[in-house]
C-alpha cells in the first residue's frame, strides 16, 4: 500500500505489488483503494466506507507483512 505523489493524484491510495518499485521480480497488481471500495461497497455510507478502508488498510499491512516474511524464509 503506498501513497500517490503525482499532482492528478495527491494523498490516493496504491494497493499494489509489494515488490513493486523495487529491483526485486514483482507481478504489476496496481488498483486505487477508493475505487475498489467504492465498487464494493458503494451502496454505504461515507462514515462506514471509513471504517471498513481502515479495515482493509489493517489487514493489507497484515498481509504484507506475512507475505515479506514467507519471502525472507526462502
């Protein structure tokens, strides 16, 4: 998960590829948060989206940090 930097898209959110912009192989995943929230969820409310990109931002860190580790075990 990382943050843009470009001017067309300042403070949105990157899910992507863990190895991505690094020199390491990596498989180009690329999607924005608030568009993969909004196809899923798109009937809710402001205030529960919030809560469930805070959700999803948890376990997405969760999941790259297990992903990195099965990665160093190798």
């Amino acid at each position: 998960m990382q943050e843009s930097g470009t001017a067309k898209n300042p403070d949105r959110i990157i899910l992507g590829c863990f190895y991505y912009r690094m020199e390491q192989h990596h498989c180009n995943y690329f999607v924005w948060l608030d568009k993969l929230i909004a196809k899923h969820f798109g009937h809710e409310d402001d205030n529960d989206v919030q809560g469930r990109m805070a959700m999803l931002e948890n376990r997405l860190e969760q999941l790259e940090f297990k992903i990195e580790d099965e990665y160093e075990g190798k």
